[in-house]
C-alpha cells in the first residue's frame, strides 16, 4: 500500500526538525536489512533519503544514477551489497553517525 503525501510530508518536516528522528530512521533502515527483512529496510531508507538529502544529491555522493537509486530502493528493487554498503556509507557521513553491531540471544 503506498504511503500518503500527507505521511510522507509529515516525515519530512520532522526528519528536518529533530536529528534524533533522522538518525532513528536511518538506523532502523540499517537493522531490518541486518536482520534479513530487505523489503522493510529498503521503504525506511528510501523514507529517509527522501525526507534528507534527497535522490539528486544521494547520485552526486554515490555516483550512481538516481533513477537507479530510486529504483534499488522501490519494492521490487535488489540492490547489491556493493550499491547498498555504498548508499549506506554516504548517508551515515552526512547524518554523522556510526552503526555498532549489538549481539543478543
């Protein structure tokens, strides 16, 4: 089901108030492609580019077209591992973050 303008805006407006909000969708992107749910990973990060730094200035840092963007992270999107550590990379420098890898059992 898509989301709605209103939704989408709506995450917008707060990624660019609070930074604490940008950076809990980022790593939620991060944690469901971890744990083997791309589909959902994919949405998020998408969610996140779209309400940051956008798909024009996400080609300029990556080098990869985005169109291509757009589509590697849309519902039927595969990326490889080599785009999506490579999409990751950027967007953890811009938002100034590190991911650390928490075991639970």
């Amino acid at each position: 089901m898509p989301l709605t303008h209103d939704f989408k805006e709506t995450v917008r407006d707060r990624a660019q108030r609070e930074p604490e909000f940008r950076q809990e969708l980022l790593r939620e992107a991060v944690e469901c492609i971890i744990n083997g749910d791309l589909p959902t990973g994919k949405a998020v990060l998408r969610d996140y580019v779209n309400a940051t730094v956008g798909f024009q200035r996400l080609e300029q840092q990556t080098q990869i077209p985005a169109k291509s963007l757009m589509r590697m992270l849309g519902s039927k999107g595969s990326p490889s591992a080599a785009n999506l550590m490579n999409i990751l990379a950027v967007l953890r420098q811009s938002e100034g973050v590190q991911f650390t890898l928490g075991l639970t059992h």
